[in-house]
C-alpha cells in the first residue's frame, strides 16, 4: 500500500537522565518556586509638618502681605507659602474675604479661587 512506502520519520535520540541532584537544582532555580507575586508597597510621600495653630506674627504675616504680594490665592497656594495647614489656609482665606482684602473669582466648593482686591 501506499502508506507503506513513505518514509518515516525517526524520533531524536534520547538524552541522557538527569540525576536527581540536578533536577533537584533545577526546581529550586525555576520562576515557579519562587512563590506568588508580591505586591509593591507603594509610592509614601514624606509627611509635612505644618502649623496647625497660627502664631501671632505669621498670623500678621498673612494678612498684610497676602493681599499686597499673591495674585492667585487658593488654599493649595496659602499653604505651600506659609507651611500651614489647609483648614488653617481656609480659615484666613475667609477671613481676609470678609473683611475686603481679598476678592471671590470663584466659589466652588471643590476649589474656591480669590484675588487681590484693587
């Protein structure tokens, strides 16, 4: 038949058998071994240490050169100015507002953004 006259293909010739040893070696250095992912810890930015209390002179501070010297006040800017704390930011925002010398551009609770008033 034809089936018959076709070649056939011989297998490779076998390797010889690792010793137990080497297949012990060989288990210890595979990627499975090595145990579950871990996972990463995380970027930690450093934790700031700012006032949470006003002293008298930053508090004087604040509130003859903020409406003379910043263009923009937000409580993100207030902050990085003064080494405050934000409630603390938010607290001389309002009330350098209520007493004029700064102006509302936008009252969103998200972001309230004010200005120098002129």
């Amino acid at each position: 038949s034809p089936l018959t006259s076709q070649k056939r293909e011989t297998m490779p010739p076998k390797q010889p058998q690792k010793s137990k040893a080497q297949k012990a070696l060989a288990a210890a250095s595979s990627s499975r071994s090595k145990g579950k992912k871990k996972w990463s810890k995380g970027k930690v930015r450093e934790k700031k240490n700012y006032a949470v209390v006003l002293s008298s002179e930053l508090h004087k501070k604040i509130t003859t050169e903020v409406p003379k010297k910043m263009k923009i006040i937000t409580v993100y800017t207030m902050v990085e100015a003064y080494k405050i704390n934000a409630s603390v930011a938010r607290r001389c925002i309002k009330s350098l507002a209520s007493s004029g010398k700064i102006k509302c551009i936008s009252d969103h609770s998200a972001m309230p953004i004010y200005t120098r008033s002129a």
